[in-house]
C-alpha cells in the first residue's frame, strides 16, 4: 500500500510542538491517522484494550521521526477513570493535549432479531459512550489548547445498513455529539468534526465485515473505483488539525469515493 501523507502538500513540523491523544490507536485506521501527525511533528498517546499490542504499536510509530515521543497506554474506553489517568499520564510525559482522536470501536455483523441487549449495549458503550468519555477527560486540556477533536464515524447511519443497527444507532449518537459540542465547546476555540470513513482496503472493517464474495462488486459500485486507504483519512485528519481548517467545525468529512450516495454500501 502506498504511503502517502500528501508531503507534498502538508508542510513537514507542522505539527511541531502539538499533543495528540488517540483511542483506537493500534487499529489500522487510527494509527495511521497518528503516525502522519508524528511524521509532521507531533508526539502522541495512544490507547487500547490490548496492552502488549498498544505498546509495540506506539514504540513503532516513535521510530517514523528522530526525536518523537510516543507511548503506548492500556485503557478501556468505558471505563472513565481510566482514561482520566490516561490523560494524566500524558500531560506529565508530553507535557499537554492539542488534539484528541475517538477513534475506539466496536462491531461485528448481527441481525436484529439475533442481536440481544448486551451486545448492543456494548457496541453503544465502546463507541458512543467511549467518545464522550474520551472528551470529557480531555476537556481541560481542549480549553486551555484551544483544540481540536476528530470523531471517527461512519456513512452506515445515513441509511439503513442491515445487521448494523448497534453500530449505526452508535455513529449516529457520534455525530449528535460531535455537532452538540462543536457549539458548546466553539467559544472556548475547540473544534470538533467528524470523518465518516467509507469502504477502506485493509482494515477490520473489510475483512470482517464484508464477505469476500462481495468485495469487487463493492469496489465496483464505488464512483470512484476503488476502496479508500488509510492514507486518504490520515490526510483528512492532517487537514481537520491543520489551520488551514481553522473555520472547520461541526460537520463531517465524508471519506468514500462518494460510495455512500449510490445506496449500494454494505
Ligand atoms: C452477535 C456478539 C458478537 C457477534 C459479541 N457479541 N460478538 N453478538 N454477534 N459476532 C455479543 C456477546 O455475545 C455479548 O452479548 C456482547 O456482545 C458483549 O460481548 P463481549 O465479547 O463480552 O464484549 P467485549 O469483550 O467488550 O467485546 C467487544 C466486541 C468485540 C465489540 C463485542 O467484537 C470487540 O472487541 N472487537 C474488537 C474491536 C472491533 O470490533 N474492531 C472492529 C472495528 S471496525 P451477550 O448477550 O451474549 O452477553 C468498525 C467499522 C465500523 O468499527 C464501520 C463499518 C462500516
């Protein structure tokens, strides 16, 4: 897979200086989305569920860039307090937050009628009740940075996608939040925004979520013809953290080839 970053049109050191707190950071999206904030200058904290894995990841991504500072925490999104400490951590280690990733999330197929109380309780608590969480423990850090959040969302919600309704009743709540505090949070300069990632080649996503069978007529259906890649929303991040989006809040940036508007996704 190519690596792009667009260095050709990001500035290298832009990120010189900034923090960023990512959940989800060992996951393919999310951690490309850190390692081009760190090849343009920032350090970073990620977390995940998965402590040996979140530690090799965050070691790996340090290696990009001569002099960066990258650590690896095991924190389970649901759970306040830790992510409270983990914000702790940074702050002492790195020395502040600029930007915050919710990039944490939970799925698996299941129809409706299949699907009990539980499991839909815990897509609804990884993602949605994880992004708040995540925010929340940040906010002090956000104010007083003036900075910037990045939910990671989806395109399931804008209709129906069946054996999905955990995970669209999820990103939906994610968007709501994104948009509530993007006006409340606005007066004291932090910006929120959404990405709504399409089809993106490579991930868990694909490979669990979209039956071999499927995939060329998926990648077909695709305006754009072809599946996106991580690289394609680590440059809308670089984008929605940069200035150059300094005006940039409340809204989402759709991430798939226009997929999602020929109803055929999923
Ligand atoms: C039906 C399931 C299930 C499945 C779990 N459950 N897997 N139900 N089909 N395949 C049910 C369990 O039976 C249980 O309900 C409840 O969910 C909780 O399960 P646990 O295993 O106890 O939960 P937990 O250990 O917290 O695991 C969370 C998880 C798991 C989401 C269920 O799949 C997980 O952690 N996955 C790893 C992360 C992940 O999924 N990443 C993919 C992200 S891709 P009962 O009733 O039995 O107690 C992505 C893309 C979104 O997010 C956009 C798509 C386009």
């Amino acid at each position: 897979m190519a690596t792009v970053y667009s260095t050709s049109v990001f500035q290298p050191g832009i990120f010189s200086n900034k923090v960023v707190f990512c959940t989800g950071g060992a996951g393919t999206i999310c951690r490309r989305q850190v390692e081009a904030l760190v090849i343009l200058g920032a350090n970073a904290v990620i977390v995940g569920r998965k402590k040996a894995v979140t530690e090799k990841a965050a070691a790996e991504i340090q290696h990009l860039r001569k002099g960066s500072k990258v650590l690896g925490l095991s924190v389970d999104v649901r759970d306040y307090k830790a992510l409270q400490e983990a914000m702790e951590i940074t702050v002492e280690e790195l020395g502040k937050i600029d930007y915050v990733i919710c990039g944490a999330a939970g799925n698996f197929l299941a129809d409706f009628r299949h699907l009990s109380s539980n499991a839909f309780k815990t897509v609804i608590e990884i993602d949605l009740l994880g992004s708040y969480n995540t925010v929340k423990a940040a906010q002090n850090q956000l104010i007083k940075n003036k900075g910037t959040v990045i939910f990671v969302s989806a395109t399931l919600h804008y209709y129906g996608v069946p054996f999905q309704s955990h995970v669209g009743a999820a990103k939906a709540g994610i968007d709501a939040l994104s948009n509530a505090l993007a006006v409340e949070l606005g007066p004291f300069g932090v910006r929120c925004n959404c990405i709504a990632p399409g089809p993106i080649e490579g991930t868990e996503g694909i490979s669990r979520l979209l039956p071999k069978e499927m995939t060329e007529n998926v990648r077909k259906a695709v305006p754009l013809q072809r599946f996106g890649t991580i690289d394609d929303i680590a440059n809308a991040t670089v984008f929605l953290f940069s200035p150059a989006s300094s005006f940039i809040t409340g809204t989402t940036i759709v991430v798939d080839g226009a997929a999602w508007h020929t109803g055929q996704q999923g």
